[in-house]
C-alpha cells in the first residue's frame, strides 16, 4: 500500500484498521522498504496522525502498535514537534503510567501494576521507550517535561520497584538517567523534593540482594552462589547510571555511606560473563568518584567479616578488585582517557586520605625492590606497566598514573626516583615543582625503612636518570696493541690541533672589526 494511503486513511479509519495500517508500516520499516522511509514533513504528519489515534479510547493492542510507531519515528529528531508539547508528553506519560502529584499515587500505582495484563504491560514499556527517544532527541521535549513533572511521576514509580518487571523497571531508570543527565536543573528538585537518591539507593540494595550486618556493612556474597542474573545486571546499571547525576553535589553523608556500602557489595559480585562484571565495576568506580573520599573508608572497615591484622583490621577484597580491574584496563591498551584514568584518580584520593590502603596498595604495586638491573619501564609488573604510562603520549594519562605513584610514595621524589628513575619521573617533577627533590604538600606518617639488603648494596651504581644498575661499559683500548693505541693517540692530538686552529680563526673574525674602529 502506498504510504500516502495510510496518512490519508489514518484519520478516518476504525481502530482494527489503524493497527492493520500501522503494523504494515512498522514490518516494511523493519525489513528496510526504502519506499517507507519518508521525508520530514510526512514523518511529521504520521507522527501527529499517531498521536491523534493514541488520544482515543482504544484496546491496548493498537496502543502497543501506535507506540511501536513512534518509537521507530523518534529517533528522528526533526520530526518530534508533536510529541515534545504538553499535550504530546501527557499522553506518552499517561500510557507509561507516570502519573505525577496524584493523591495517593503510591497506592494507585501498585495496584494498577497487579491488575496489568502482559498486553497491557507492553503498552507500558513501549510508551517508556518512546519517552527515552524524546527526551534524548529533543531540548523541548525536555523542557516539557520539567513542565509537566515528569520526574515526579518517575520517583512515585521508584517506590513500586520491588513490584517491577524486568523492562518496565529497566527504562525507567534509564529515562530518570536521561532526564538528570540532560536537565542539570532537575538533578536537585529530584534530591531535595522527591528523595531520589534514597529511592534509588533502595532500588540498588534490593536489585543485588544486600544483607545488612552492619551500619554500613553488607553481608559478603555467597562463593557458592549463582552469578547475579542478567536482568538485575542490567537494571543495576541503568541505577548506578542515575545516582552517578544524582551525587554531583553535596548531600547528606549517611546517604553517601550507605551508596559506598552498597558499591562495596556490588565490587564483590559477579555476574553471568566477565565483560558484565567489568561494565559492573566501571559503573561502581564512576560512582565511587563521586562521592566524598571521606566515604571511602567504608570499602575496608567491615567489622563483621573482618580484616588483616598488618592493616590494622581492615578488609582490603574491595581494594584488591579495584586493583585488578585497574590492571584489566592497562593490559587492554586502548581507551585509557575514559576506562583507566576514573580508577587510578579513585585509588590515587584513596591512597592520600586513608593510611591502610596506601600501605596495602603500595605492598602490591611497589614491593621493596631486589632486582635492579632491569629498566623500571620493562617487564609485565604492575609497576612496569604504571611506570610505561608515565612517559605515555596522553598528557592526562600520563599525570594521573605519576601522580598515583607519587602517592603511593608519600609524595618523596626519592622515593619516587628509586622506584621509576629521573626519566620517567621528569614531567610529574617539573610540574610540581620538584626537580631539585622535596616532598608534596600532603602530610603523610614517617617514612619507614623497607630497602632490601639486594637494594641497598645495588644502589651506589644504580643510573639515577634510567633508575637501574648498567652493565659496565667494555674498555676500547684493552684489547689493543701498543701500535694501535699510538695511532689512536695521534689521531686524538690531530683533532685538538684542528679544534684549537677553528677556535683562533673565529676570534680573530670577531677582534678585527673592533681594532678598525679603535683606529678611527
């Protein structure tokens, strides 16, 4: 059927024979029918056309059509002049179910979400895909949206969660993200009014099962136990998503323990594949970032499970993940910018504001040293590979990773020179300010004798500007005959008869214009 058929019958057509019409049109769209590909103004009109259909009281089948439609035609941002009005936004609200300042919305929500049928439910999660192509796609939308408080509706269904399912629960997190991250404006109203990060937080605890046993403390996940299914994975990351707006600022402190506590857990989990469990960790670390350094001594004070005895008490697992992720993200040699650099910034704060995992971090990255014949650059150490990225072509890179062992090492540039060499260690030095030795300006305990008896008997020939001890040079002239060393000897005095012979050319050039004009 021709595509100006269907705009012409749309408007006059019963509602079995909109769906008949629009369901064509979504298969061809799908099978990629370069005749259903229309220019703007006719996506335009099929777009109102849509939502003109929408507004009438139809079964939830053609909803779900209508919907699937608009999904389709709003990843045109040229064409959402319709739906980003008040009008337009209402009505993808309404079929969302986002029903924002009702009475006793809490209440109505979850009673609506039993009663839904599985057709009905698809209308949900169709009409939330919708808004999260709108929101995206267009700034009117988004301003409409704040008009209409569509965030509130958002929060009123964060407190159901426990009652979602899996898709309706996934794009609601992920148009709250979209909403925080692209209307700055929202972020606070949706804290201080809505308590959205206490409902996110809840959404969190309860998505990854967290057992408290403590104040801030959560159970430590069973070995045994399955990896966390896909589904929660995925919501757990769309929430993650949403808090990383939502802690650009300052908030209550208890709030940002309990989030730490909360990352603690989800750091020791994993899920059903490896690449799942790094986005995981990324997402924990991005958050992490966030929130207060004060905060992060709830990653190793866990009183219940216990600590190491050498540091003392703390449990240092959430720690080693973090160091083990940071080593995964070096050994894959791309994308630093965005995928190294959070979590060495992360351990690098860590490291300066919390004794025990400085010290812990340091016993793993740099251990006391014992073979010092070997470039600090090479080798497949954690320590050969920080020191590489110290002379990397990323200027950010390259500060963050001296800066972490500039910390790790009290921010001593002697201490920082046995481990990495002058080399290596000039840009961070002339940066700071420390070419000529010193310390930083943070304040850290007394230094502690950890050189080994290899170290300290090497270090009189150790290369300070390679930072290792070279083999010794073979002397030419040993291998030699008398006769050899004399013909070398008087090639050496033919150049210094050559040398000086220039030299007193070039200063007689420069004396004789000053003696003629001394004769004047």
């Amino acid at each position: 059927m021709d595509l100006n058929n269907i705009l012409s019958q749309l408007e006059s057509a019963n509602e079995e024979e909109n769906e008949k019409l629009l369901q064509q049109y979504n298969r061809e769209v799908s099978r990629g029918s370069a005749g259903f590909f229309l220019r703007q103004p006719k996506q335009t009109k099929l777009c109102q056309s849509v939502l003109s259909v929408l507004g009438r009281q139809v079964q939830p089948s053609c909803q779900r059509t209508c919907l699937e439609t608009l999904r389709i035609l709003s990843r045109d941002k040229r064409v959402l002049a319709p739906v980003a009005t008040r009008e337009g936004m209402l009505t993808l609200g309404g079929m969302a179910r986002l029903h924002a300042g009702e009475e006793g919305g809490d209440n109505q929500k979850g009673s609506q979400e039993d009663t839904q049928s599985e057709e009905e439910e698809r209308v949900v999660v169709e009409a939330l895909k919708c808004l999260c192509n709108v929101v995206y796609n267009s700034p009117a939308a988004q301003q409409v949206s704040v008009d209409v408080q569509l965030a509130h509706g958002l929060c009123t269904s964060l407190h159901t969660a426990r009652t979602w399912h899996h898709e309706v629960g996934l794009f609601t997190l992920r148009l709250l993200f979209l909403l925080s991250a692209l209307r700055p404006d929202v972020r606070g109203v949706l804290r201080r009014e809505w308590h959205a990060l206490r409902l996110l937080t809840e959404v969190l605890e309860h998505t990854l099962d967290v057992r408290w046993v403590g104040p801030y403390e959560a159970a430590s996940p069973d070995p045994q136990a399955l990896p966390m299914p896909a589904e929660d994975n995925e919501r757990a990351m769309e929430a993650l998503k949403a808090l990383f707006n939502l802690t650009l600022s300052d908030e209550d402190d208890h709030q940002f323990r309990l989030i730490a506590a909360i990352l603690r857990h989800l750091l020791m989990l994993k899920t059903e594949t490896e690449e799942k469990t790094e986005e995981a960790h990324s997402h924990a670390v991005n958050l992490l970032n966030n929130l207060p350094v004060s905060c992060l001594d709830v990653l190793i004070d866990v009183p219940v499970q216990g600590g190491l005895d050498k540091y003392g008490g703390k449990n240092m697992d959430a720690v080693q993940v973090l160091l083990d992720f940071m080593e995964k993200r070096i050994d894959k040699g791309s994308n630093y910018k965005e995928g190294l650099t959070p979590v060495l910034s992360l351990l690098t704060e860590g490291s300066r504001h919390h004794r025990e995992i400085r010290r812990y971090i340091k016993a793993q990255v740099l251990p006391p040293l014992t073979d010092v014949k070997i470039r600090p650059e090479i080798g497949t150490t954690i320590r050969n590979k920080l020191v590489r990225l110290m002379t990397h072509v990323d200027m950010g890179v390259k500060q963050t990773a001296a800066e972490f062992l500039f910390v790790l090492c009290k921010e001593s540039v002697d201490n920082l020179l046995k481990y990495t060499g002058y080399g290596n260690a000039a840009g961070l030095l002339v940066a700071r300010g420390l070419l000529g030795g010193g310390r930083g300006e943070t304040q850290y305990s007394e230094d502690e004798d950890s050189d080994t008896e290899e170290y300290k008997s090497a270090k009189p020939f150790i290369n300070l500007i390679t930072g290792h001890v070279e083999e010794p040079m073979p002397n030419p002239i040993e291998e030699m005959t008398e006769e050899q060393k004399e013909y070398e000897a008087q090639k050496l005095v033919n150049m210094f008869d050559k040398l000086s012979s220039f030299i007193s050319d070039r200063e007689a050039i420069c004396i004789s214009p000053l003696v003629t004009l001394g004769g004047l």
